[in-house]
C-alpha cells in the first residue's frame, strides 16, 4: 500500500498529469472539500482527453474522473482487496480509514507481489514439513522405479542406493 496521490476537483488535467509524473504514479484520487470522490488515471487521460484532441489545460479533472471511487477499509485483508478489485474491474483501489479519508492505495502489482512472495513461503513451509517417505517414484540415483524412496538432503534414493550409501 503506497500513499495515494490526490488532486482537487477543479484542477486541470495538466495539472494532474504533471502531478502523476512528478509523484511517478498512474493515477490520482481526486478531493473536493478533502472529500475523495473520484480518481483520474492515465487511461482516463489517454482516452478522454489525448485521443478526442481536447488541450489537457483547459479539461478539468471532474470531467474526466472515474466514479463512483470504489474503496476499501484498512481493516481488510489482501484478499478482500483482490476479490473487490476483480469484482469492481479496477487496478486500483483506494484505502480508507474509518472516518472515510484515503490514507493508502493498493494496486494490482501490489497484489501480485505478495501473492508471489506468500507462494515462495507456502513453497518453503511444504519442503520443510515434507515427510522423509514418498511413496513411489523414480530413484535420483539408478533412474529405477521405487515404492520406497526415501530424501536424503535433496534426493530421492531406492532402498539399494540408500544401502550403498551405508557402505561407504
């Protein structure tokens, strides 16, 4: 979660361009009276100002913004923010606080990125609590099929090649 930009109401797209560029964001929450009640995104930008022609000066940001803002509370999970994201079809997604004031923004690449490192731990926390018997497969040394593999470190060994290994 990254703290959100926001920009005024009345405030020109030019403005909120070099505001998202200055801040190095893709978007930003638009405020009038510091009450959040749209956002404006580059696609918004892109769509309804650059490609009709129009000058980004003279558009103002309550023209072109998206509503309603679709937010959620900070006392959600990550999982909730994704289900509201797929559901709603938006990447991003405004938190807020309990008196409704934006204090943070979770995008897509937010959730793509703990969604990979709790795969890497999940990942971990298997091997780590792997039991010791697997039940068939190929031996890691001979290359035969087995009914009693057992690890050792990381490989797998058949019964003779777990004696070998005894011998030495």
């Amino acid at each position: 979660m990254r703290n959100p930009t926001t920009i005024q109401f009345d405030e020109s797209v030019a403005r909120a361009a070099m505001t998202m560029c200055r801040d190095e964001v893709g978007s930003c929450i638009v405020l009038k009276d510091n009450i959040p009640v749209g956002i404006v995104t580059e696609e918004d930008i892109n769509c309804k100002v650059v490609a009709k022609d129009k000058r980004p000066g003279t558009v103002r940001v309550n023209q072109v913004m998206s509503t309603p803002l679709i937010t959620i509370k900070s006392d959600k999970t990550v999982r909730d923010a994704a289900q509201m994201m797929i559901k709603n079809k938006v990447r991003r997604l405004p938190v807020v606080n309990e008196q409704d004031n934006v204090i943070g923004m979770v995008t897509v690449r937010d959730i793509m990125t703990v969604s990979t490192e709790i795969n890497e731990l999940m990942y971990d926390l298997i091997e780590i609590n792997r039991t010791e018997e697997i039940e068939g497969g190929i031996c890691s040394r001979c290359g035969l099929m087995s009914d009693d593999l057992r690890r050792l470190d990381t490989t797998l060994l058949c019964p003779s090649c777990r004696e070998e290994d005894l011998l030495q």
